[in-house]
C-alpha cells in the first residue's frame, strides 16, 4: 500500500514545490486516508504517520530533507522506516528511494567525512610547508613589551594595557632570552 507525507510551505523564505509529489499523489491514486501533511516544522503528523504505516509499506515524500532538520535527525526516521521494512521513494532525491536508504545515507556521510579528513590533512601539510601553523606572533609588541619590562619603569599589568601582551606570554619570551 501506498503512503504519502508533504510538509508544507510556511513562509515567504520556504518556497518548496511540492507538485512532483502531488503529481504522483494523483497518478498513483494514493488515498486520502493515507495523506500526511504537516503545516510546522515539529512535524506531528509525520510522527503520527510512522507510528501507523504498517510494516512493508511504501511511502512517497517530496525531500529528505521534509522529514527532518539534521542528519541525526534524519538518521533516527531512517532507522525507524528501515526497521519497519518500509520503501521510500522521493521525488528529489532518486538515489535514496528504494529499500537500502539508510545505508546510502551512511555511505555518503561516511564518504563525505573521508573526503572532508582529506581535505584537512592536505591543508595542514600545506600549512607546515608554508610555516603559516599555528598563531602568527606579535613580534612588534613583544619587542616592545620586553623593552618596557627592561626599563624597570612599567608594571606588568600596564605592559599587557598597553601593548596588549599578555604576562604570560611576555615571562616565556623573556625566559627564551
């Protein structure tokens, strides 16, 4: 049997079409009954519709994106409609219809954070090349706030107002001299 769960538009910014799913709502003859929509983003009618969707099932949406607002939110329907052995099919997102979705979606988080580990390691090695790691020192303040502290005629406190030096990093300077 054939289920079906639109979120509705709620502003002037949320301009989602949802005639791709209404268009399949019609050629598909979904009934009534089995229509879910929601009008705010705490979805009650979508959790009232995972709670009655038998199992074996197939259900229609427009977007993923539709069932939740993070991944892990995403993951926890994914998980809920895999256990129930449900089929989904969404209209913008073809790669996800079907009875695996919630391994693709694993998949491509998994693949996505590899890339994203990739990428991290490739600009810090960049990084250390280039000898950009780590904070740029203040070397015209530290000078300055060493020489203030040599004269004798400046607390720390003043040292640090002034040259914006903390007394930290101003004591491991002058133990390096």
């Amino acid at each position: 049997m054939l289920w079906a769960y639109v979120l509705e538009n709620m502003g002037l910014e949320d301009n989602r079409s949802n005639q791709p799913l209404f268009l399949l709502i019609k050629d598909l003859e979904i009934p009534e009954d089995n229509l879910y929509f929601d009008k705010d983003l705490h979805r009650p009618e979508l959790f009232t519709l995972l709670e009655q969707i038998p199992d074996g099932h197939r259900l229609a949406i427009r977007s993923v994106l539709d069932l939740a607002d993070s991944l892990s939110d995403l993951i926890s329907v994914f998980q809920n409609l895999t256990n129930k052995q449900i089929t989904l099919c969404s209209c913008e997102e073809p790669y996800l219809c079907g009875d695996d979705y919630l391994e693709t979606l694993t998949d491509f988080v998994r693949l996505y954070v590899d890339f994203e580990k990739k990428k991290q390691k490739q600009s810090y090695k960049k990084a250390v090349e280039d000898g950009t790691v780590g904070r740029p020192a203040k070397t015209k303040e530290i000078e300055q706030a060493i020489s203030m502290y040599q004269s004798g005629k400046y607390k720390v406190s003043q040292i640090e107002a002034v040259t914006g030096v903390s007394k930290s990093t101003l004591y491991r300077y002058l133990k390096h001299e």
